[in-house]
C-alpha cells in the first residue's frame, strides 16, 4: 500500500530494506515534473486573486469540473461539481464519511476481510467498529453483510489486497441492500486506472449514485505525498461531509488543486497514466514470468489490474512471519497477507501468502529485487 504501516504485527520494515517491494506504492521516478511544473505556472498565471482566500469547503470549482468530466469519461462515475468533494487522501474522505454515517446514527462499518489496516484505524478513530465480510472469487460476500453496519466499504475493481474483482451481480446486491436498508457503499476506486488485460470494469457507484460513495485519489496514479483525493458524494451526504471537512481544515489547498485540473483538462494526465500503465504492465509481466522460471509452485493472483500482485505459497511453506524475517535479512521489504487481515488471525493451517507491489521500486533496482524475491522463495 502507499503508506507505511504502523508496526503491528508482521509490518513490513523499510528503513533497512534495499528492495522495497511493499504493496502498492508507485514508481516515485514516473512523477511527471515537467509537465506538473508547466500546468502549476498556467494554473497560478491564470488563476483570479480571490482562488487564493479561504474558499469552499467542497474544494475549487475548476478541479470538480474537471474531476466531473474526467471521471465520468473514465470511470462512468455519475456526479456534478456540487457533488464532488476534494480531500488529502482516500484517507481523509474515508474518515469524514464515518464521522457523518456516527452523526446519522451508524455504529458499525462492514470491510473486507482482508484490507488495509490504518484505514480500519481511521474507522475506529470516527467512532465506529468494524464487521469484516468474508471474501471469496467473485470478491465480498455482500449476502453477508452484518445488520449493524451503517455502510460497506468495498474495493470492487480490484479488491485491496488480493486483487478479485467484485461481480455484476454482487455489485447488484451490495446497491440493493444500501437502498432497502437506508445504508451506503463506499467505493475505494484507489487504482481503478491500471487494468491490463480484462474487461474494463466501471464504477459500481454508477449503479446509484444517491447510494455510493466514490472515492479516488492521486496516491497511485502520481504520487501519495501529493495528498489530493476526492469523493462523489450523494446529495443526502454533500452537507454533513463538507461541514466536517471545513472542521477538519477547512479545505484542502489550492494551487495544488488548481495544478491538478490543468494537468486533466489539457489531457497530460490521461496521457501520463496511459505511460504509467504500460510501464506497469511491463513489471508485472516481467515478475510473472520470473516466478514463473524460479519459483513455479508460487500461484501469482490478482494481476489483471493494480499495482501490486499475491504470491500463494504451496503449502508446507515456511510460516509468513518466517519469511518476513527471512526477507529482511535479505534486504527485502515485503508485507504478509496476514498483516491485511480485518478479521481475526486466519487459521494456523492457511498457507502463506506475500502482497508484491511491482511498482515501488526505480526501474534500476527493479530486476534485482525480483531476483532476491525468486532466491527468497525458492527457499520457502
Ligand atoms: C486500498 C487503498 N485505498 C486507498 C489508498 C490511497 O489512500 P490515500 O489517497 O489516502 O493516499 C491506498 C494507497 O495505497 C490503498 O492501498
């Protein structure tokens, strides 16, 4: 994932790593400089004086325009400006949405059963528990969504971590049960850009937009520290979240926003994240085929999309926190799927599993960290 995990568990450690394989980071070397400092100096040459006062709490006016546009062309998300909420992270967004679902009364959220650990911290820090959904093939088991639970929060393009996809008719229930039960989805479309070789899959928040909460971010497409995210809000929720943003911090800042709907509107940030996924693409393959020569009796999953693919080791395999500590004294960064688990520790017999994000690493360091990857595992 892009942030580091706090140390619980089987963290993964960076500081000492050599190869940093932790899940999901982008290839910080793709940011695209020139064409981010040609759009900043348009934005702030054109910019009216007052885009530089305290402003709507929503965010700026040009970057919901463009967000309006693009993510309906990309992603068929179905939203208006007055929808749409600019926030520093899916983080963030993800948080103001539990703090107005406790002011509606909510208690509980359902999550996957395998996600990302400091989001379910912020879910505890809004004031509500956590009631983890079993996952199988075809992603969550929406049939079994806990009663309690104000809202699900769900990964339907490419589950975090292990990267299946929620089906047609899961999407269909998870939107019917919001709506006969007065619930919402919120939709973590966090690396909804990078698919490769299936089907594009839309939002599921197009199936109803007045119950789905779409939430997208920069932190995969070009870089986390930019801390610049966005949710598509439905209408009943457009108040209570903006009110808490303004609490928050009263919006996020500006030239970075206004940086932002250049680079979308010019069509630089289409055109960046089309290099981005091939570049991608090409990592992937190449750690396929790697595993693949070096270590065949890994089953590499959740590679059609994302950033990041699961190794499940054949079982008889060193325990995860054994090869965690394997991998460390190799220089290896790595996180177990383990350490994503919402729900109680996964039986003693499960067979190990490692979380790879083939993008973290620069394009020089890349084949030697999947060489010290095959070593690691062909020891497991
Ligand atoms: C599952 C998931 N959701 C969201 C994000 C992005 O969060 P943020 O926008 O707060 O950086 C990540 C980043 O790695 C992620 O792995």
């Amino acid at each position: 994932m892009g942030r580091r995990p706090p140390a619980v568990r089987s963290a993964p450690r960076r500081q000492a790593a050599r190869y940093d394989l932790t899940s999901g980071r982008p290839d910080l070397s793709l940011f695209p400089r020139t064409a981010w400092l040609a759009a900043a100096r348009r934005a702030l040459a054109t910019a009216p004086h007052e885009a530089l006062d305290y402003g709507s709490p929503l965010g700026r006016i040009e970057l919901r325009q463009a967000l309006t546009h693009y993510l309906a062309r990309v992603r068929g998300v179905r939203t208006d400006p007055d929808r749409l909420l600019v926030c520093t992270g899916v983080t963030q967004g993800l948080g103001l949405v539990c703090a107005a679902l406790r002011e509606r009364g909510a208690r509980a959220l359902a999550v996957e059963e395998y996600g990302l650990p400091p989001q379910h911290a912020v879910v505890r820090a809004a004031g509500l528990t956590t009631a983890p959904v079993p996952l199988d093939a075809d992603g969550a088991l929406v049939d079994r969504l806990d009663a309690r639970a104000g809202a699900v929060l769900l990964t339907p393009a490419h589950q975090y971590p292990t990267g299946t996809a929620l089906s047609a008719e899961r999407r269909a229930a998870a939107v019917r049960w919001a709506r006969e039960q007065d619930r919402y989805v919120i939709e973590d479309d966090y690396d909804g850009e990078f698919r490769y070789d299936r089907q594009p899959l839309g939002a599921m928040q197009a199936l109803d937009p007045e119950r789905v909460v779409y939430a997208g971010t920069t932190a995969k497409s070009l870089a986390p520290g930019l801390r610049l995210a966005w949710l598509a809000l439905p209408d009943a929720l457009v108040e209570p979240v903006a009110r808490l943003k303004a609490l928050a911090d009263t919006m996020s800042p500006v030239l970075d926003q206004l940086t932002l709907a250049e680079l979308i509107t010019s069509g630089t940030y289409d055109r960046h994240v089309r290099r981005c996924r091939l570049h991608y693409r090409r990592r992937r393959d190449h750690l396929v085929a790697a595993l693949a020569e070096h270590a065949p009796r890994v089953r590499v999953t959740g590679i059609a999309a994302g950033l990041h693919a699961v190794l499940q080791l054949p079982p008889g395999s060193a325990p995860e926190a054994e090869l965690l500590a394997r991998a460390q004294r190799a220089g290896l960064s790595l996180a177990g799927l383990g350490w994503h688990r919402a729900a109680a520790p996964a039986p003693a017999e499960t067979p190990p599993a490692l979380v790879i994000g083939y993008s973290t690493p620069p394009d020089h360091v890349f084949p030697a960290a999947v060489r010290a990857l095959c070593e690691l595992l062909r020891g497991a």
